[in-house]
C-alpha cells in the first residue's frame, strides 16, 4: 500500500478580504498557511507523494514557495487545480494515475490548504479507517442548536444537533476508486457537492467517520487569523 495526499489550495479567498494574496498564502507566525498545512503530511514521513491544486495563475508562485520553504518538488508536486472543488480533485487524480503505479490498495487522503492544524493521530485514523472501510470523513459533533430555514424571513424547523456533525478534513479514499468516481460525475454535480465524501455516500459507499479536532480550523476570515495565533501561541 502507498499512502498519497492532495492539497486543495484552489481558493481566493475573498471572505478573507485580501487583495494581493489568496488566503493560503498568508502567513502566520512568518510562515504560510499552505507550507504549514503541507508540513503536516511531510513530517507524517510515510507519505510516497503529495500534491498541491492551486489556482492556474498561482502555479510557479507555489512551486517557487514549496523550494523556498525547502519542501521537495519530487515528492511534493503542484498542479493546477479546476474551475471548483471536484474538478481540482479531478485534476489532482489525474497527475497521481499518470505518473505512479497505482494499485487497488494505494490511499489518498484530501485536505483542504487553509486547515494547517492537522495532527498526526487525525492523520493516522483516516488511513486506518480507509484500510478497513474503504473511506473516511472526518468530522466533529454539532454543539449548538441548529433550525434549517429558507431564508431569514421564513418560518424554520428545528434539527437534532444529535445528528449533526460539522465536516472537516481530510477526507480519505482508495486512490484508484475515488479516481473513478470523481470522473463519473457529470458537470452539474461536479458543481453542486461541496466535498468528496458526500458524494460517495450518495452513490452508496460507506463512509467512516473519524473525530477530527477543535484546533482542525479552516481559516477563511480575519476572525479565523486571530484564533490562529491563539492556537499556536497555546500549543505546547
């Protein structure tokens, strides 16, 4: 079994209100969110290869911050992500079918670029789950109440926070069977589902979860920055 990981640093992060720099490359504590988030899986040490989707106008700019931050470029490839989400899943397939020997038990975990807090055991349970059940989604319990409603001008109904759970990455797979079922799809749902495994569990794949983190933060705001810093200023 060869363990792969995909980045998907696709955004432009425009929640973040950042002209010059989409939200991955900011820095913090001096160091950028992508490199961080990729320094996760590298410092892992089991991985055989990873890859980077980013925008197509940022490709040289990333290969040149992976050689500044001396993260290797024949282990850690970057290519140009698509139009959405699973297009840059898509594309990212596509380079790791190419160019390895792909077999039926090779793993592949997805996570997104703005989540740098990873840790090893979130890492270790994905694989573990996808070695014994196919696929893994990581995520956390729902602790406030949650209505559902049409708009904020509408009646709502109330939902069992009981059965809610808040998505996180990484979300895990077979290499070769999520190559499959991301280029099964056709346009109109490559641009509906918002991550991976929600797609396998409606084309009725089982779906493991795992417990992700409360320090598993996607940083999209300034807000998110700011609990950024806290996180790394109380980390042991």
């Amino acid at each position: 079994m060869n363990l792969f990981f995909m980045i998907l640093a696709g955004g432009v992060g425009s929640r973040m209100k950042s002209p010059e720099l989409p939200k991955q490359y900011l820095k913090i504590e001096s160091e950028p969110i992508l490199i961080r988030t990729i320094r996760n899986f590298t410092d892992f040490g089991s991985f055989r290869a990873g890859v980077v989707c980013c925008p197509v106008d940022w490709v040289e700019y990333t290969k040149a911050l992976l050689l500044e931050y001396r993260i290797s470029p024949e282990t850690v490839f970057v290519v140009p992500g698509g139009k959405n989400r699973n297009s840059s899943v898509q594309n990212g397939c596509r380079f790791l079918m190419d160019n390895y020997n792909v077999t039926d038990s090779d793993v592949i975990l997805t996570h997104d670029a703005v989540r740098p807090f990873i840790d090893s055991r979130i890492i270790r349970d994905n694989i573990n789950a996808v070695n014994e059940y196919g696929a893994a989604n990581t995520v956390m319990p729902v602790y406030d109440s949650v209505i559902r409603a049409a708009s904020a001008d509408s009646s709502f109904d109330s939902l069992n926070r009981k059965e809610l759970y808040r998505v996180q990455t990484p979300q895990s797979f077979r290499l070769k069977e999520l190559d499959k079922v991301i280029n099964s799809l056709p346009e109109d749902e490559l641009e509906f589902y918002t991550d991976v495994a929600s797609i396998f569990n409606d084309r009725g794949y089982f779906v493991k979860f795992v417990e992700g983190s409360d320090n598993n933060i996607k940083i999209t705001t300034p807000f998110d920055m700011a609990v950024a810093q806290a996180i790394i200023e109380n980390t042991p």
